[in-house]
C-alpha cells in the first residue's frame, strides 16, 4: 500500500475520502452545534505496522460515512482527524494526542496499533479526561493494572488470545514450545499469557528470544529455536517482522521438522506470505468469511467496494471502535467523557456492528470489549482468493477473558 500523505496539520475529512454527501444537522444541542463532532485518529501510517494502521483507517472512514447518514453525532456531523503515530516511537504518539485534544480540540481520541503507544497515549486522554477508544493495541494493562474509567479497547487482551489458542495447540502439535517475541509491551504479555496458559495444558517452555522491531533477518533465533527441538515455535511478532520470520523459518525447512504458530495472526501478514508459509496454527480477532453471520456479508461488500479487498480485524477494528464514539454519544445524549463512559459499562454491540455469532458487549468496570475469537489454521488457498485461514473452533468471549478480578482492573470515576 503506498503511503498516505498529510498536510502539517493533518486534517483528514473522512466524508471527503468517502465521497459522502453533506448532511445537515437537523436540531442543535448546545453552543458548539455549529461544529462538527470531531474523532481524533492516532496511529501507525508509516513502518513496520503501516498496513494494519491504514486498514483501521478505512473502518473508521466507513463508519463515519455511516454515522453521518443515519443523522451523525447528537445531529452534528462526525469528522475524522488523522495523525501518523509513527509504527514504534512513543513520544510521536504522544505528541500527537496532545496536539488532536489540545489544538484539534477532539471529543473522542482513537488509538493505537502498537500497545506501548496506546499505553503511552491512554495516559494522556486519563489526564484530559478524554474518551479514548483503543482499536487494536492488545497489551493487558490497557485494560488491567493500568486502566482508566475512560479508556476502552476493541481488540482482544494478549491472555484472551493466550487462553483461546492453547487448547488447540498442545492438543494438535505438542507441549514443547519455543517462542520468538517482538521486544515491546504486546509481545512481553502475550508470551506471559501463553505460558501460562502452557502450563496450565501441561506445556513446558523450552526457550525463546526477544527480537527488536523492525527485524528483518530472524536467521539467529531460528537456529537457536531448532536447537532447542520444540514440538512448537511460537511466533508473536507482528506486521513485516511477521512476514519476515514465517517466510525464513519455511527457507530453512523447519515446517517440515516442528510445528510453526502462535496467537494473534493477521490476515495482512498472510497476503504478504508466499503460498508455501501460509501454515500454523493461530487464533482470528474478526474474520470476514462467516456464512451465516447477519450484516458480515454487508459489510464485506462495503469494504470492497471501497478498497477491492475483503475486510481484515483491523479493518472491523476500526468501524467498531468509531461507531462505538457515536453510539456513547447518542445513547448518553452528552458529549460529557464521563456520561458516555458510564453508559458503555456492559453496552453490547449491535449485531451490525459487532458482526459476529454471539455479539459483543464491553465488560462493566474493565471497559474490554468481549467478543467471539476464531481458531484456524492458515491455508494457501480457499474458497476465495482472501480466504487464507480456516475456522475450526469460534471461541465465546467470556470463555476466553476471565474473570474480571483476574484482569487485575481497579477501576476508579471521578467524583
């Protein structure tokens, strides 16, 4: 995908880049009825996570034109606000919050990919007292030891991905397991996860490096990973490092010797695989092939429409995570941070937003969104040129997440 470019101020009118018609507002609220509502988007356009960043993009931009369609935000039409977080520098992120709050004026901040930077950025909307929804930043603590009454997230936890592969995994491919892990607060608490949920299936870890982002020669760890004789690698990096790793550990043969998987796999990652490495054993956050499923075909034909490419969970990551902005919004008819978070404890999704079999609701006093998860396996070739992962088991939510005393969440409110 090439790279989007952006003005200094980096304003992107999602009705612009959708090519929607104009929509009045048709009754006003308060002094500010003349404005737009603005949702602020801070996330990866450039490096290693650029492809997942532009992916949430285009679900926040479908959403907005829908928003706008049904009548928009309290009746004032929804604008999007786009900034490049840069794939792993912190400080860019957290510039570029202040800057959408402070000068941008934002009611709601989205973001981001990488967990540090939405870790980074949700300190930020906790001093602001802005609603941030976090789309697709997976650390646990967003939603654990450090979450904030204002602080949401779409995509899954690290352990909620952890507890929903492992079954399938020790059952199919061993108890052996070797990892290879991103250097960053995601792939630090999704390999705890998955150990923990390792020893709890009877596994054992038999080794596993720490790799910098941006790797692109995982030649070493590879070596050392068949050195080891695990019955599994485990990969958990992400975006290119993802490519990079599978591709090589299939050059050097070691699909044919050990068990290559992981959690969180990406369709993303697949498209830039070679057919020969689309293998493993993985779990989906959102999945567009689900015959069956209300509205997921809908939504499938928006998105190609748009992009000539089916949806990603990145793309569903988005479209969730701005309408999410509406629907606390409208249903607490305030633009008040505190009266929208209150209505969103234990808000479940509609079915034409969550596209899923069970729905999803977000969890009251965690803020997690607790959805359905999709363990597969990769495939070369499916019943369509998209279909790259095989759907065995849909795992419920609830199953997955916990206990909320086990998120390790203490929720505080303002007085």
């Amino acid at each position: 995908m090439n790279d989007i470019k952006f003005s200094r101020r980096s304003l992107v009118k999602a009705a612009a880049l959708a090519g929607v018609a104009q929509v009045a507002s048709p009754f006003v609220l308060t002094a500010r009825a003349a404005d737009n509502v603005k949702i602020g988007l801070d996330n990866p356009l450039t490096g290693t996570y650029a492809a997942v960043g532009k992916n949430e993009l285009i679900g926040c931009q479908l959403a907005i034109e829908q928003i706008n369609a049904k009548g928009g935000i309290l009746g004032r039409k929804a604008e999007l606000l786009v900034e490049d977080s840069t794939s792993g520098d912190a400080g860019t992120a957290v510039q570029k919050a202040r800057k959408l709050i402070d000068r941008d004026k934002i009611d709601f901040l989205l973001g981001n990919v990488n967990s540090a930077l939405a870790l980074a950025m949700a300190g930020v909307a906790a001093e602001k007292g802005v609603l941030h929804i976090v789309p697709g930043g997976h650390t646990d603590a967003i939603t654990g030891a450090t979450c904030h009454w204002n602080v949401f997230r779409v995509c899954n936890t690290t352990q909620m991905e952890a507890n929903a592969v492992t079954p399938s995994l020790i059952k199919n491919a061993g108890k052996k397991w070797y990892y290879i892990t991103p250097d960053y607060a995601f792939g630090h608490t999704l390999q705890a996860g998955l150990e923990k949920a390792c020893a709890k299936n009877g596994g054992t870890k038999v080794g596993g490096d720490l790799t910098p982002l941006g790797t692109t020669d995982f030649s070493s760890y590879l070596i050392k990973a068949q050195a080891a004789n695990p019955d599994v690698i485990i990969f958990l990096t992400q975006g290119d490092d993802m490519v990079n790793a599978l591709k090589q550990a299939v050059q050097f043969g070691l699909d044919k010797k050990v068990h290559l998987a992981g959690a969180q796999q990406e369709l993303e990652a697949l498209e830039g695989l070679p057919p020969e490495a689309r293998i493993g054993t993985w779990v989906f956050e959102w999945y567009w092939n689900q015959p069956g499923v209300p509205h997921v075909a809908e939504f499938v034909a928006e998105i190609k429409k748009k992009t000539g490419r089916v949806p990603t969970a990145r793309t569903w990551f988005g479209f969730a995570s701005t309408w999410t902005c509406a629907l606390a919004a409208n249903g607490a008819k305030s633009l008040k941070a505190v009266d929208m978070a209150k209505h969103l404890q234990d808000f479940h999704l509609p079915p034409e937003i969550a596209l899923m079999p069970d729905g999803a609701f977000y969890r009251k006093g965690q803020n997690q969104l607790i959805p359905n998860l999709y363990v597969g396996h990769a495939q070369a070739k499916g019943s369509a040129p998209d279909d790259l992962f095989k759907v065995t088991d849909v795992v419920k939510g609830p199953d997955a997440a916990g206990t909320l005393e086990e998120s390790g969440c203490k929720m505080t409110w303002p007085a």
